[in-house]
C-alpha cells in the first residue's frame, strides 16, 4: 500500500526557515510534488522533482527561497523554506505522480499525503 507521510510543519515568524519531509513507502514514483492550500484558497503547485535526475520545478512566489530534495536511501522528499513569509501559510501536501514531465496541476498527481501545516507570523 502506498503511503506518503508529511512531517516537519509548525509555527514560525516572517524570516524564519522550516524544512518539511514526505517519506513514502509501497514504491517509488517519477515524480515527488509539494503542494499547499490556504484558507478559502485553491490547491497550488510550490515544487517538483523528478526522482531519476533530481531535477527541479518551483512556483514564481517561491523560487529562490524554497528548495525541494530528495533522498533516494530513505525514500523521503524534502521541502527546506527559507525567509517565511505570512503569505506561505498554508497546509502542504506531498504528491506523487507516476509521469515523468513537469506538471503542475493537481489532478496528473495520483497519491497525496494528509497533509502538515505551516503558519508564519507577521
């Protein structure tokens, strides 16, 4: 049974860095996404990675704060947030999908995490 767990959110000031884990277990997918979604707001895509070649993807609003890994013994994808901004509070989701190109859209990833919940203060 496929099972992607998220860890690692919580509270943190504007500036501050909080770095979230997803360790998947049943197999390994192409493609590792986080995703996250605010209040009253739809899903958005933050960052991607291809499993084969760690190849990357970020969102506009994230690039060059947030980095997406992974780490192939663990089978576990992180997401290291760096400068929080209020505007990045939200639940992130892990995702997984079994394509290989670069999608950002919610629907091509089959598998998702409960979800872990990031708020930055102002």
């Amino acid at each position: 049974q496929v099972q992607l767990v998220e860890s690692g959110g919580g509270l943190v000031q504007a500036g501050g860095s909080l770095r979230l884990s997803c360790a998947a277990s049943g197999r390994t997918f192409s493609r590792y996404a986080w995703f996250r979604q605010a209040p009253e707001k739809e899903r958005e895509f933050v960052a991607s990675i291809k499993w084969s070649d760690s190849s990357t993807t970020y969102a506009d609003s994230v690039k060059g704060r947030f980095t997406i890994s992974g780490d192939n013994a663990k089978n576990t994808v992180y997401l290291q947030m760096n400068s929080l901004k209020p505007e990045d509070t939200a639940v992130y989701y892990c995702a997984a999908s079994n394509y290989y190109f670069a999608s950002r859209l919610a629907p091509d990833f089959g598998s998702w995490g409960q979800g872990t919940q990031v708020t930055v203060s102002s």
